[in-house]
C-alpha cells in the first residue's frame, strides 16, 4: 500500500502536469486567453481535489452504513464514477459559464472536453507513476525475482 507521503506526491505531480496540459491545450482549443484558462484550470482543480475528498467520505459512510463495507462491485463503481462527475458537474460548469460569459451549454461541451481529457490523461499518468514510482511490497518482489 501507498505511504502519505507517496500519495501526496501522486497528487501533486498529476495535478501540476495536468494543468500544465490542459491549460494550454484548452486556451488554443476552446480560443480563450491563456490568463482566462488558467485561473479556470486552477479552480477547476481545487475544486476537484475538494469534491474527491468530501465526496468519498459521504461515499464510504454511506456504504458502511448501508452494507457495513466500503469494498465496492463493479455496478458500486459504476455509480461512484457517475455520481462523482455529476456532482463535480453541478460545481464547474456554472463557474465556468460565469467566469469566461458563455452560455451553461458550451461551459458543458468545455467540461466534458475536461473530463476526456482527464480520463485519458489519469489512465496514463498513473500507468507510468506505478513504473516509476513502484509500491514497496512490488518493489522488494521484483528484486526477489
């Protein structure tokens, strides 16, 4: 299992090379000043950080108070997925929308271009931080090898 100090480092490097992704990816894309791109880029990501951690403690107490686990199915992740986009939805697109003066219908394409990208972009990154960045347990059975 990840240490503290390892699961600080994964977010703070997938959040900085995220942004420094999609911030300009998204100016040149979407034809929005780089300046304008950025704080919503930014905003964007606390806002993230916040609603993954408020959202997985509601989460996981109502699982255990409901099933008495938090270990989830594959429908259970399913729907973790959904609700989780969803309520992140309901907190981006109208900041989005009234931060750049554009409709809650193109905030929306925005967002969900976001989420494509982040979904690609998480599938990678966290491929390559397990290869550089191996748990210890991994690490000492590959050494035994």
């Amino acid at each position: 299992m990840r240490t503290t100090r390892d699961r600080l480092r994964h977010v703070i490097l997938f959040e900085v090379i995220g942004l420094a992704l999609v911030t300009p990816l998204g100016a040149w894309v979407f034809g929005i000043p780089p300046v304008d791109m950025s704080a919503v880029t930014i905003v964007g990501s606390l806002i993230a950080m916040a609603w993954n951690y408020i959202y997985n403690v509601v989460f996981d107490t109502a699982m255990l108070c409901t099933r008495g686990t938090t270990r989830k199915t594959a429908p259970l992740r399913v729907l973790h997925a959904i609700l989780f986009e969803g309520g992140l939805l309901l907190f981006v697109v109208p900041l989005i929308s009234a931060f750049l003066g554009i409709t809650l219908w193109v905030a929306l394409m925005m967002d969900v271009a976001f989420a494509s990208f982040y979904l690609v972009y998480a599938l990678v990154f966290n491929w390559l931080y397990d290869m550089v960045f191996p748990i210890r347990e991994e690490r000492s059975s590959r050494a035994e090898s």
